[in-house]
C-alpha cells in the first residue's frame, strides 16, 4: 500500500488548536488504514529559535509532502496558512480546505466559500465544510465519557476528510506530466523565498521530491 503524506496546517497558537490538530491527524491516519500520513508542523523540531528558520522548514515541508489539509477556519484566515496553501497551489500539490467554523464571513456571499475569495476556486483542490457545534453535540449525544465522544467526532471528521483527499489526489496534474515544466517550478519554489531557503532544501532536494512524487502518480 503507497503512504501519501499530507502537510496538515493550520493556526497552532493555543492548547485547542495544538490538540485539535493532533486528534484530527491522528484519526486522519487511523481511519485511512495508512493510506495517509499527517505531518504537523506544531511537532516539527526546530533546530533554532530564528523565525527564518522556522518559515523554511515549513515552506519545505510543504514542498516535500504529497498533499495538504488546510485548516480555513476563523472569521479571517490565519494568514501563515493561506501562504502555505499559495505555494502548495504553486506546486500543483493536492488540496482540501478544512472550515469547522459555522460563522459566515469573507466575500462571496451565500453562493460562495465562507472566506476572502482570492482563496477559492484552484484546481486539484477541494472543500469540507460543516457545523462544528451541530457535529460536537450530536457526538455528545451519544453518552458516555468525554474520550469516547471525542474519538466518534474525530472519526467522522477524518471520514470526510480522507473522502476529500482521495477525490483531490485523483484530479490529473496541471502540470501535465511535462517534465521541464514540473522540473522548472520546483526549482523556482526553491529559489523565490530567499532568506537560505533554497541552502536549506540542498542539492538534489528537487530532483528527490520530484521523483517521489512521480513514484505516487502524483505529477
């Protein structure tokens, strides 16, 4: 069975983000059998404390990873995840927006998604949305302690979640399997960030990620 990693990212700022993350990546990974792997950025070493550095590795991460899960929600985005989401829409890399949030905002109106429109509409990418107060007291209302309710709200989330994924991992690349065009926008997302991004990634990163990308039927 192939192991598709998915960069998970999302505001981690506080005990319910840190934990709701973790419990959502861990189901994501257990309800998928395998088949995917979150990698959360909350738990990535950081071998210094220099911001720089802690943009980097992310922004690698992101590069690196077969997927993404992107957590929209909030009345506005958090921003360090819409950038991670711009260069993983850069790549061509198979997306799902996340939106728990049962508040209305952004700018589309009621046809649209519930955040600033220049979010929306990329291909390979896909929406999961839903009431997260409709779906925490339905799974309180199945009794017992807070672990259990927990783990069939987690479930049904990583449910819908893996669904998205699968759907958006199975849109055919934009990118066309065109091997100077893919090989041309690796080595650019490579370069563009500056601040040693590009010593950090290292000789042979892009050809390795490209590669392991071709090996999933991902490019």
């Amino acid at each position: 069975m192939t192991t598709y990693t998915v960069y998970f990212a999302g505001d981690l700022f506080d005990h319910k983000h840190l934990a709701g993350n973790e419990l959502l990546a861990g189901a994501v990974d257990r309800r998928s059998g395998g088949r995917y792997a979150c990698v959360l950025p909350q738990d990535l070493e950081q071998a210094t404390e220099r911001m720089v550095d802690i943009r980097n590795q992310d922004l690698m991460q992101v590069m690196a990873c077969d997927l993404g899960l992107f957590n929209f929600d909030g009345t506005d985005l958090d921003s360090g995840t819409v950038v991670e989401f711009m260069m993983a829409k850069m790549l061509d890399i198979p997306s799902v927006l996340l939106r728990s949030d049962f508040r209305a905002s952004g700018d589309q109106e009621r046809e649209g998604d519930d955040w600033n429109l220049m979010c929306s509409f990329y291909p390979r990418s896909r929406t999961v949305q839903f009431n997260a107060m409709a779906w925490y007291q339905e799974a309180r209302r199945g009794g017992a302690t807070a672990s259990d309710w927990s783990d069939r709200l987690y479930n049904r989330m990583a449910d819908t979640v893996i669904e998205a994924l699968d759907a958006a991992r199975a849109e055919p690349s934009t990118l066309g399997g065109d091997e100077a065009r893919v090989r041309t926008v690796y080595e650019w997302a490579a370069r563009f960030p500056g601040s040693g991004f590009d010593a950090l990634c290292g000789p042979g990163f892009v050809e390795k990620t490209i590669r392991n990308k071709r090996r999933r039927g991902l490019l």
